[in-house]
C-alpha cells in the first residue's frame, strides 16, 4: 500500500532544507520533464486544494487536509488499530510548511493565505486540555466529507504534534511552551514514545 498523504509534502521540506544549505542554487528551475520543480511543487499543492483521485483534499473553510484511512507514517494496516481517518496534526503542519514555501518562492498571494488560515485552524481546532497538561490533539477524527470543524478531536498524546513547533505552524509561544511540556511524558532514554503511557 503506497497511498500517502505525507510524502508528497515531505518534497517541500526536502526542497526548503537544500535551499537553506544553497541559498543561491537553482533548483526550483530544474527540468522535470518539460517543468520545473518549482511547477510540480505547485501543482502537488493544487492537487491538495482540488482533492486527489485517493480522497485527499483540503476542507475549504479551514484550509486543513483530509487523510483517508491508512495514509499517515503512524497508521497501521488490517486490522486497523490507529487507522487516523480525518485531520491528523503532522499533515496540517506539513501543509502549512508547503505553503509557507510557495509563498516564499512564488508570487501569488494565495499561498500565504492558506498558510495563515491553516495556522489560525491549528490554533482554534486542535488544543486539549487534560488534567494539567494542554496540547494539541493528535488527529481531528472525521469520515470523508466531515469538515474540521465538525471533526472530533483525539485526544491521545503522540509527538505528531511537535511538528507543529519545528515546521512553524504554531506561534503561540504559551502553547508551544505547554506543548513540549506535556510531550516530555512521551520521553525515555535514546528516544520518544509514539503514544503516552497513559489511560
């Protein structure tokens, strides 16, 4: 099963960390079969906003993805125990990253719209509150043609969310403190925990 929701988005990321290394190279103009990279970069992102033939597509009021079933790093395949259908928080941070790079690297303004929407969405929709600790839910659980809004937040502890803080979709320094706060249970020698041993 190669359906995905993640790894288109990772080539924005690729894209951005070689930039930084070579700020002067040109490798938005490289040839990708008669485009640029800079083209398939933007058509990746309007396959994103249109929807893909797979089910991916960006909810248009808060300008977050859905992801089917099965389509994220952490799901796991039959039986299904953490199938995250719906709007998990690496994708929307991963998306916010891969407009945030069009913006920088294009000029329609469109771009950094749908960044500043998706940040706003990430900062309304997905913070938890439970007992002492405030974090972002890992995933805005919702079958096709649910908007976020709508969704119902997952209230299970994962590092998916420190993606949020390291691809710059959350700003809100109070979150992000409380954020790596409550993601320091997830903390063991050498490593981290993909869920919280937790109730």
């Amino acid at each position: 099963n190669r359906e995905t929701s993640d790894a288109p988005l990772w080539l924005f990321a690729a894209c951005n960390s070689l930039l930084q290394a070579q700020p002067n190279s040109a490798l938005l103009e490289t040839d990708c079969g008669n485009r640029t990279l800079l083209d398939v970069l933007i058509s990746i992102a309007q396959g994103y906003i249109n929807g893909t033939e797979n089910g991916i597509h960006m909810d248009a009021a808060s300008a977050l993805i859905f992801s089917p079933s099965h389509f994220t790093w952490m799901d796991t395949n039959y039986p299904a125990g953490t199938p995250r259908e719906g709007y998990p928080i690496e994708i929307q941070s991963l998306w916010h990253a891969a407009l945030h790079f069009l913006a920088q690297h294009t000029s329609n303004p469109k771009w950094n719209t749908l960044a500043q929407t998706v940040s706003q969405s990430i900062q309304t929709l997905y913070p938890i509150q439970r007992g002492n600790d405030r974090y972002l839910a890992d995933l805005l659980i919702a079958s096709a043609g649910i908007p976020a809004h709508k969704a119902t937040p997952d209230d299970a502890l994962r590092p998916n969310q420190l993606f949020a803080i390291t691809l710059g979709a959350l700003v809100d320094p109070l979150l992000q403190r409380n954020l790596l706060q409550a993601t320091e249970k997830l903390l063991i020698p050498g490593a981290i925990r993909s869920l919280a041993d937790q109730p």
